[in-house]
C-alpha cells in the first residue's frame, strides 16, 4: 500500500518504518535508493482541508527560503503529476518531505540546553515571519486555540455527554470550573491590542523540533496548524510540555514537577529571538501562557473523556481521564509558583 504511495510521488525501493508517536496524522520513516523521506498521512476527519495546510507551508516555506536561503525549511515533495499531495482511491491524503539528515526529534527533555534551543527555534520561525502577512495563512482548525470555545464545548459535554463518564470526573469537573479565571483573562487578551497576532506554529511541543547530533536545533516541524495567533499559544505548549520531567501519558501524578531551570531555559531561548517583537504586556502574561495552554489541554482531554473518546482515541480504559488529571495536576503545581516563574522573565 505505501509503496503505491511513494511511488506516486517517484519514490522506489523503499524501506518504510513507522515513525513519531503524533496522536492525530501517522508519520513513515521511508529509506528508498535515492534518499530518506518522512511520509505522512492527514487526519481527514480532523483537518477538513488538506490542501489549505499544503498551502500553508509552500507559503511559509518560500518566505523563509527567500529570506534566508541556508535555512533548512523541508518543503514538501510533489507527486508526478505536481501535486503537493496524494489522494488514494479510498481518499487518504498523503505528504512527502524531504528527511533533514544528521537530524533527530526528542520526546522528553533531559537538559534545560534543550528547551532553550526549541524555545530558540520556535521564537526564531515567528520571528522570520514577521513580515509576512498573517491573513495570507489559510484557517486550517478554526478556533483551534480558542478557550473560550474550549470551555463552551466542556459545558456542552457536561449536558449531553456519557453521564457514567462525568460522575467519574467529578474531581476534575470541579477543578475545571473553579478555574474560569483564565478564560476571563484571555477574553481580556482578545480585546486588549497591544496582543499581536502573528504566524504562530500552534504544536511547539519538543518533539516538533529537528535537533543536530550536537542537541543544537536545526528548525521546527509538523507544521499543521501554522495560523494567525497569540505568542501565548507557542510559549504556553512549551511550558506544558518542556517543564515537567513526566509527560502527559503519566498516571503516577506525583511525579509530576516544575523544573525551575528548564522554565528559566525556555523564556532565555524564546525572548532571545522575540524581545524586539513582544510588548510589556505580552511578556507580562509569559506565565500566564502556560496556564491557558495546561488548562487548555486539561480541558480537551476531559472533554473527549466525557464525549467517549471521540477526538483522541484511548489506548486503555480511563486514558483521556487519566491524561486531563495529569493535566489538572500540572496546573495546580504551576499555579503555586507563577509569581516566581514570572520574576525570572522580568529580569531578562
Ligand atoms: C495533538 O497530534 P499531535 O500529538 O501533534 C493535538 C494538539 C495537542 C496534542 C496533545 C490537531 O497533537 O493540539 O496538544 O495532541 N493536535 C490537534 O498531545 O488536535
Ligand atoms: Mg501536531
């Protein structure tokens, strides 16, 4: 079946891995005889419009190239006929890229050097793209980031969904809605305009970023979601997912921890490319930024658990409930030390 695929695109002679652990595309590693290439197949019923995300990158892409030609950008590969993708006859698109060699992805960071080299390269692509216009970037998950919206479909579980389900959750339904404060200051940040709106990448977890074999960054990837946005989406799923040694898959929630040093890595890397860009306000809500992103989170796996696991799927019975109270925890051990985190930004 993948060969089919990959020779659509001219590709040969592979040897086809499966590759990454994303949750929504499947990503393959494929060794042919003229090269290495990451071959992935869209969530259709996730992403509606495929060719808007094609779309995307080329523009992106070629910004960046025309800009800085030595960047490494993998711009997708065309099929034969010069499509940016593949549709087979059951309807599953497919994309072709260019595997970044001397490259590797990290899923746990063991060094606080490493969040400052994602952080780096996830401020340095907003950064490049300063000067493109964001309303050029096709809509590819509307309200993707939306809290508001988030919340609004965590009520409308709450009245439809399975009723075993929620009296489970009890817990983490009140902890969800005992924390609406951060909806209310986010509805604060739509309307207040020294909040910029800019190409924001929306996945910055570390595994979307290509490091060299001397844990240098080399550029970021997975590259779906890249939409109009706030810094706070980009710095958020950072801290959600660079501080903790745990990730959000762990169910002994006593190892879950804020890693000082690793937060104060992160703002370094980040404010190193962004502090020309962001305004006293934004960077007064750096913290802030990981509060959306955790309860964000929090809320969409507790969601998905009450509405049967319709978004995320679940590999055991409890998965999504177990991922949102790992989620709730991390909130809660941010919480307590937000005014000290955010004390180490101030100073930079
Ligand atoms: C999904 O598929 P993946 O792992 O790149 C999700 C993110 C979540 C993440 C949680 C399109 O990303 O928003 O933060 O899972 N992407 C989409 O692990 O919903
Ligand atoms: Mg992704």
């Amino acid at each position: 079946m993948l060969n089919t695929v990959l020779s659509a695109f001219n590709v040969a002679g592979t040897n086809t891995i499966e590759w990454g652990n994303g949750l929504i595309n499947k990503t393959w590693k494929a060794k042919a005889a003229d090269g290495v290439y990451i071959l992935q197949r869209l969530n259709t019923s996730i992403f509606k419009n495929p060719e808007d995300i094609a779309c995307n990158i080329e523009a992106v892409g070629w910004h960046i190239l025309h800009k800085k030609p030595d960047a490494v950008f993998p711009l997708p590969i065309k099929t034969k006929s010069g499509d940016l993708l593949f549709t087979d006859a059951t309807g599953n698109y497919f994309r072709l890229l260019p595997f970044v060699s001397g490259s590797h992805t990290v899923d746990v960071l063991q060094h606080p050097a490493q969040a400052y080299e994602a952080a780096l390269q996830f401020g340095k692509f907003t950064k490049m793209l300063r000067d493109f216009d964001v309303q050029r970037l096709k809509i590819t998950l509307p309200n993707f980031h939306n809290l508001s919206l988030r919340y609004a479909q965590f009520t409308h579980a709450l009245a439809n969904g399975n009723a075993v389900r929620i009296t489970e959750s009890a817990e983490l339904i009140k902890l969800a809605t005992a924390n609406t404060a951060i909806v209310d200051s986010y509805e604060k940040i739509k309307s207040n305009p020294q909040f910029r709106v800019r190409v924001t990448h929306h996945d910055s977890k570390i595994s979307n970023v290509l490091f060299d074999d001397h844990d240098k960054g080399i550029c970021v990837i997975d590259l779906d979601t890249i939409m109009p946005g706030y810094f706070i989406s980009d710095v958020g799923d950072m801290i959600r997912t660079y501080l903790s040694p745990v990730s959000e898959e762990e169910n002994d929630f006593s190892k879950i921890d804020i890693r000082t040093d690793f937060f104060e890595a992160l703002a370094k890397g980040y404010i190193s490319q962004m502090k020309d860009e962001l305004t006293k306000d934004e960077l007064h809500h750096f913290v802030y930024a990981g509060n959306f992103m955790i309860y964000m989170q929090a809320l969409r796996f507790l969601t998905d658990y009450i509405n049967n696991d319709v978004y995320y799927g679940s590999k055991y019975k409890g998965h999504n409930l177990v991922r949102a109270g790992n989620q709730f925890t991390l909130l809660q051990k941010i919480q307590t030390q937000e005014q000290s985190l955010q004390a180490i930004v101030n100073q930079l």
